[in-house]
C-alpha cells in the first residue's frame, strides 16, 4: 500500500515569516500538502508541524500531528507547550555553527583588544606597530559542547588560545572538558572568557549568575550567543561595573528587542546584537526537516529527537 505524502502546517510568531516558509515548503516540496496556521481554525488534518515559537493553542487545534519540527536548534519557545508524548526535533546546525563560531571569535578579538588600539589609530592618521597578543593570558571556557558549542571551541582553539569546555556530561575532545557542578567552577576559574552555548533549560536558567561569575579570571569577558533566560541581567551588570567582567559581547535576552531603558545599553563596555550570532540557513533547514520527515513516513529513525525530560 504507497505511503501518503506528507501534510505540514506551518507556525510561527509572524504572519508573515509563517507565509514564507510555508510557500518554501511548498516550492521544495510540491507533492506535499502545505498549510499555514490560522488561529481558531478547524483542524486542517496535518500530521506533521513546523514551528518556531508557535501559540500553544496549535496543538489543541491539530490532534493529528504526529511530530513537531523546531526552526531552530534551541527548543524552548516551544519544548513547554508541546504534548509531553509528541517527538519533537530540533535542527542539528542548518548552518549556524559557522556562524556563531565567527561570531564567538569575533567576540574574543574584542576581549584582547587585538584591533583596538589600530581602529583608534586610524582615525588619527598614526602609524605605529603593537606587540602580538599573548593568547595564554586569554584562556576560554565555552559552555556546552553540541553541535554549535563545539564548533565554537574547535575554532578558537585552532587559533592558539587555551580552551575548556563544560556540559552535563564528560565528553571526550582535543582540549580539556569539565562536567558536574565542580567541574563547571573548575572550568570557569581556568578561564578568562566565558562563552555561553548551552540550551536553556531548567537547569540552566540563572546559571550565568553572581556566583558563576565570580569564578572567572578578574577582568574577563562575557560572550552569550545562547538564551538571554541563562544570564541573571542584575548580576552580569554589577560585575560590569565592579571591573570585574572588563566587556561582554551579548546576542540574546529575556525580552526582545531589549526594551530601550536597560542597562546594557548604557555601558561602553557592552556589544548588543539583535540575536543574529546563528541564523537559521533557509536551504539547509528545509533540507534537513524534509529528509527526516522522509524517514519518519517510511517509519524509520530520524535524527535531532529531543529528550522532553532533558530540553534538548
């Protein structure tokens, strides 16, 4: 008996990005059926859900999903509302740990101030050479290890700089790894810049805190191209101002865009970008679902299942 083609509806926080990538799938895959979610409508009959910060009253309006299909790797926005019995998969990469790598590095360049003194230089008309930085002095620690955190330790690692790497569990690498509670203050401590890569989860919300911050070299440097929920924002301020965190470079935050009267921006010190460190390669993630949504229909294995217990 042929196996059905495929039925998708498609979710997101947009009107207008849900209608694009609905008419991307379309496109890619023209045998499929393609539906966009209109709240309060009767269920389409869709047995699959691409979503990216969805309403939660989608699940309620469509009883026969089978699956749900993350746009991004981090699953929060969504990983609360969903049906605790439902497979839920993220994307693996889609071209963002490339991204978030760069902009990782470009985040340490600007903790050693490697092209400092030369941009300023530059706007004087002055000529002179400095010495080379001394990478030792900058070691890093880059918290979580997937797909995109390891990337990012890989990268700078490869460019001479001491890098440790801290996750829920051991993993095996080229540079050492931490895991535990211990390990993640050991990891810290042997660190003077902190890049935060983890998902967010209930184990690591706050984790960015007073404490965890206090184990970092004196005049380090905060890089977060995670989730804005891992930072406690009262604490990475006054660590800002104390001198003891000498800049940060931060891409996400609890509200978005970061309302105009908070902190960060009102300190020089401080890089705001409007969560833009990974985005998500349109090719490559409708490649991705697709082919996944392919195994599932032939009732096989696909990969980037998230574990509900765990949030990722």
């Amino acid at each position: 008996m042929p196996v059905s083609q495929p039925h998708l509806i498609i979710a997101t926080a947009r009107s207008t990005e849900t209608a694009r990538w609905a008419q991307e799938f379309r496109n890619a895959y023209p045998d499929w059926k393609v539906d966009e979610v209109v709240p309060g409508q009767p269920s389409t009959g869709a047995t699959y859900a691409v979503v990216w910060q969805p309403d939660p009253i989608l699940f309620q309006q469509e009883p026969d999903l089978r699956a749900t299909f993350n746009l991004g790797a981090g699953v929060d926005a969504v990983a609360g509302s969903i049906p605790a019995g439902m497979p839920l998969y993220r994307l693996e990469d889609a071209g963002m740990a490339e991204q978030m790598a760069e902009y990782a590095l470009y985040g340490v360049l600007r903790a050693v101030g490697r092209f400092t003194p030369y941009e300023e230089q530059a706007r004087k008309g002055t000529w002179k050479a400095y010495r080379p930085i001394d990478r030792r002095q900058w070691p890093v620690a880059v918290l979580g290890l997937g797909a995109i955190g390891s990337k990012i330790a890989q990268v700078i690692a490869s460019l001479g700089y001491p890098v440790q790497g801290w996750s829920r569990r051991l993993r095996e690498a080229d540079f050492p790894c931490y895991a535990g509670d211990q390990g993640l203050k050991d990891c810290v401590s042997a660190s003077r810049i902190l890049v935060n890569a983890l998902p967010l989860t209930a184990q690591t919300e706050g984790l960015i805190n007073r404490e965890l911050l206090s184990h970092l070299q004196p005049g380090g440097f905060l890089i977060n191209v995670a989730r804005g929920g891992h930072l406690v924002d009262a604490d990475v301020v006054e660590a800002l101002q104390s001198g003891h965190l000498s800049g940060a470079l931060l891409d996400a935050f609890t509200q978005e865009p970061l309302p105009a009267d908070h902190p960060y921006w009102g300190i020089a010190s401080v890089m705001v970008t409007p969560h833009i460190s990974g985005i998500t390669v349109r090719d490559l993630a409708l490649e991705q679902i697709g082919s996944r949504i392919v195994l599932l229909q032939q009732g096989k294995p696909a990969s980037g299942q998230v574990d509900h217990t765990l949030g990722y």
